[in-house]
C-alpha cells in the first residue's frame, strides 16, 4: 500500500494499492474507530495488504491527514507488528506480519 507516495507506484514492478486523489483515505479507513492490532490485521488481509511505503512527513508530520490519535496508533502498529525494512528520503517500507 502507498501512502502519500503521489503516482510513484509506475516504477513498482507489484501490484499495488494507493490511492490516487485522497492520498491517506485507504489507510485513515484502516484506522477507523481506534482499532487494536488484531482489527487493523484483520483490515490489512482482507485487502491482501502485505507493506507500507509512505512519505513519512504527511503520515507523522504536522501536515498529516491522519488525526493524533490514528497517527499514535499507527505508530504502535508499526512499532509491534511490522517489521522495518527501509527508511530513504523521508519516505519509510515497512512489511506488515500478518498469520
């Protein structure tokens, strides 16, 4: 899934997920109604979602679309169920561990 990652996803040789115009409405979805980690898990393969890539500014920084508490709740996602893979030019992947 590609967050805020404008229409970069031509250079991924994968399908991909990202959303074109409302660049972090398939993941503010995601963190609808203050999910713990087994619902966010459960959102993430129903959609066959298995990374993240996202321009980490609009994501944690101040002009995120993602209110405080889905970024903090993100990040606690991120921090105990994914594993960080790589973190360049502001922008970070991260692989979901899903059963």
């Amino acid at each position: 899934m590609l967050v805020y990652m404008r229409n970069f996803g031509y250079l991924l040789d994968k399908p991909f997920v990202s959303d074109t115009f409302f660049e972090a409405f398939t993941l503010q979805t995601l963190l609808q109604g203050s999910p713990d980690a087994d619902k966010i898990r459960s959102r993430l393969q129903s959609r066959g979602l298995t990374h993240l890539l996202f321009d980490f500014k609009y994501v944690f920084g101040e002009s995120s679309a993602l209110g405080e508490d889905q970024r903090w709740i993100l990040k606690e996602f991120l921090n105990s169920n994914t594993e960080f893979i790589e973190s360049k030019n502001g922008y970070a992947l991260y692989r979901f561990m899903l059963d």
